[in-house]
C-alpha cells in the first residue's frame, strides 16, 4: 500500500516539476470594454471562462461558462477550445487545440489574451526553473495581480 502511495506523490510532484518550466504565465487582457488587465498564472491546467470555478475569471458575454484549457504538454504550453460557442482564435484563426508561443494572442469573444512566459530552451538550467517556480509559488488555481493591476475577478458584474 505504501508503494501506491509514493507512486502518487511522485507523479505530482513530476507534473509541478514540469509545468514549472512555463510558470509563471503572464496574461494580458484586453477586455471587451478596451481595459487592459495583466494576471499572473502560476498553476497549470487552468480554465478560462465566466464560471466562479474558472481559474481565469473573464467578464465578456461572448465567452461560455467554461471557454478553454490551458494545459502543458511536454515543453509547450497548449489551449484547447472547450466546445466555447463562439470559439477560441489564434492569429485570427479559429482552433480546436493549439500550441501558444510567448507573444500569442488569443481572441476568446471580444476578449484578446496576450501571452507572456519564459520559453524554456534545452540550454537551460533546470534548477533554475525550479527556483523561479519556488519563488512564485502561490495556492493552486489562483491568478494574482503584476505590479498591483487588478485581477480579472473584480470586472464582475
């Protein structure tokens, strides 16, 4: 039983050790109101939608309950469209599933998301990444704002 047990703990601590690598996420949001918002990331997977239970909590009409995911897989941080009614547009593309680059914007409604991450080259150290993510680390789930912008929580109705 105890072997099950370990089993478990090494796997989340394998998953933490690898989405480190693309943590923290910055989002830059322009919203459907033209204000611009910046949140801070800091656990992967996470959804983005108008639902409390979302990770990102987005005010556009035009955005479902539960939008998208974002996700690691492997080095690349990827979105998946979650059956959103009205889509998830890359480069003015709509997409099922992508992979997001630092710089992509995503077009979620009349939402545009921008993102802002350290891409991880092969080069890099992976203590370092692991450092970063230490030095970030903040509850499962939750987004905080960078240099005291708000969170996208407070545009709520």
């Amino acid at each position: 039983m105890t072997d099950s047990k370990d089993t478990t703990t090494d796997a989340g601590l394998e998953a933490a050790a690898m989405s480190a690598d693309l943590l923290p996420l910055e989002l830059v949001i322009l919203d459907h109101y033209a204000r611009q918002l910046r949140c801070l990331l800091e656990t992967l997977p996470a959804i983005l939608g108008r639902d409390e239970k979302d990770d990102v909590r987005l005010t556009d009409p035009w955005i479902s309950h539960s939008h998208c995911e974002l996700f690691q897989q492997g080095d690349a941080l990827v979105v998946r469209d979650l059956d959103s009614k009205n889509g998830v547009f890359m480069h003015g593309v709509r997409i099922r599933e992508a992979e997001v680059l630092p710089g992509d914007c995503l077009t979620l409604g009349r939402t545009e998301i921008t993102f802002r991450y350290r891409f991880a080259t092969s080069g890099e150290n992976p203590a370092a990444s692991e450092t970063t993510a230490a030095t970030h680390s903040q509850a499962p789930g939750t987004c905080r704002p960078i240099t005291g912008g708000p969170v996208t929580e407070e545009l709520l109705y």
